[in-house]
C-alpha cells in the first residue's frame, strides 16, 4: 500500500534522486526554480509518496506574490516514480497537497506544467493571464486555481519569491564560520 505523507529532513536525497529521473538536469534551468531556490517550502505543504521505505512521489507548494492579488502558492515539482504512473498516484498527492493548503488558509494556487494534465484538478491558464513569471515562460502553461472564489479575480502582474530562506542562506558559512576566532581576535587588536 503506498502512502501519502508529510516529507522529512531524511527525504531529501530520495526526493532529489527521484527528480533527476523525472525532469533530468534541465529542471535546474527553469523560471520555477529560480523561484524555489534558496528559499524553504511552504509549511506543511511538502507531501511524499512512500512504497514501504521507498520514495516514489514528491510535490511542494511554495510562498509567492501573484502580482497585485498578494499571497499565493507556487506548486511543482510533481513526480511519481516512472515504475508506478498511471495509478492515480500523482492525482492522489495533487489532491492531498491543494486539500492541505485549502485547509490551512491559503487561497491561491499557480503552477508552470501541462494544462491537459492539471485542468482535472481545476486549474487554467484563464485564472493566470494577467500575471507572468520573472523569467522565460510559456505562456499557455502558467495555470491558475482559487482555493477562495475570486482570490486570482483578475490578478496582474509578476509572480514573485516570498518564502522564507533557507537555513544555509542565513547562516555564516563553514569556511567563513572557522574564520571567526581569527577575526574576533584581529578585531580586538588596536
Ligand atoms: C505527471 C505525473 C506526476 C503524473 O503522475 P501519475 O501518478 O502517473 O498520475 P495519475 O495516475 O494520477 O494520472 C495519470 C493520467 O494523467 C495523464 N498524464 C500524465 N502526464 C500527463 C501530461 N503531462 N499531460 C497530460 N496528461 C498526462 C496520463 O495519461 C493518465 O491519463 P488517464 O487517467 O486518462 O489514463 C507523472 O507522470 C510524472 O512524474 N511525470 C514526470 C514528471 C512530470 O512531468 N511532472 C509534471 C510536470 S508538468
């Protein structure tokens, strides 16, 4: 029986792993990640699929600004293990991770994908036109969903990062880190 599940620290390299095979080194080039990168999912919005103690499936949602309508979520990546499409797995975590967003408050959901797929879960190109990513784009792939009727309403502008950063962007470096003492004690000098 697979499970859905909230993802966790451990996950990562599986979850990594599991988007190489899916999306291969190109996924790094696109506009979404340089709204991902550096920057920490939105709470609670980071499910896994688990086959026993195998990952085989991964979505995010992230915080973003959808141009003048404010506060929104940034969905993607999606990824099922190759061995298990086709089973309703990738619809599974789509409908758990918008029911958890739903639940939690948030009121609108974008993502950049393929329309035929992600128009059953609701989502359209109409509710995004207004708005565009701060990068290369496809224009018909940028697809829109209010959780709260009217939230996207006629939302125009960029879509842009707000989550949190990352621990790593906050912290002092390891290298810098070792340097401290020296520094410390070069700054004490007259
Ligand atoms: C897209 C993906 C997550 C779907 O997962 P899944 O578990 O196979 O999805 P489901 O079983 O819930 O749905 C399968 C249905 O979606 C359709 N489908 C899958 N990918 C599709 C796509 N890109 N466009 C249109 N339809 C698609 C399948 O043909 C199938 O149709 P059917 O129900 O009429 O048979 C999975 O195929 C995957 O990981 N693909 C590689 C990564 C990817 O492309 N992610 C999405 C980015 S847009």
């Amino acid at each position: 029986m697979i499970r859905i599940e909230d993802e966790a620290p451990a996950d990562v390299g599986a979850r990594e792993a599991l988007l190489d095979r899916a999306f291969g080194p190109a996924r790094f080039r696109k506009t979404s990640e340089r709204i991902r990168e550096g920057r920490l999912a939105a709470d609670g919005l980071s499910l896994v699929a688990r086959d026993g103690a195998r990952l085989v499936g991964t979505v995010r949602l992230w915080h973003v600004a959808a141009g003048d309508a404010g506060a929104a979520l940034l969905l993607g990546p999606l990824a099922v293990d190759e061995t298990l499409r086709g089973e309703g797995l990738g619809g599974r975590l789509m409908r758990r991770v918008l029911n958890r967003a739903a639940s939690l408050g948030h009121r609108a959901v974008l993502l950049v994908g393929d329309a035929p797929y992600y128009a059953r879960f609701g989502f359209a190109a109409e509710a995004a036109a207004g708005l565009a990513m701060p990068g290369p784009f496809e224009r018909h792939r940028l697809l829109g969903l209010d959780l709260s009727p009217g939230a996207l309403g006629r939302a125009a502008g960029l879509v842009l990062p707000t989550g949190a950063p990352t621990p790593a962007e906050t912290l002092v470096p390891a290298a810098d880190a070792a340097a401290l003492p020296a520094l410390a004690k070069r700054a004490a000098l007259p």
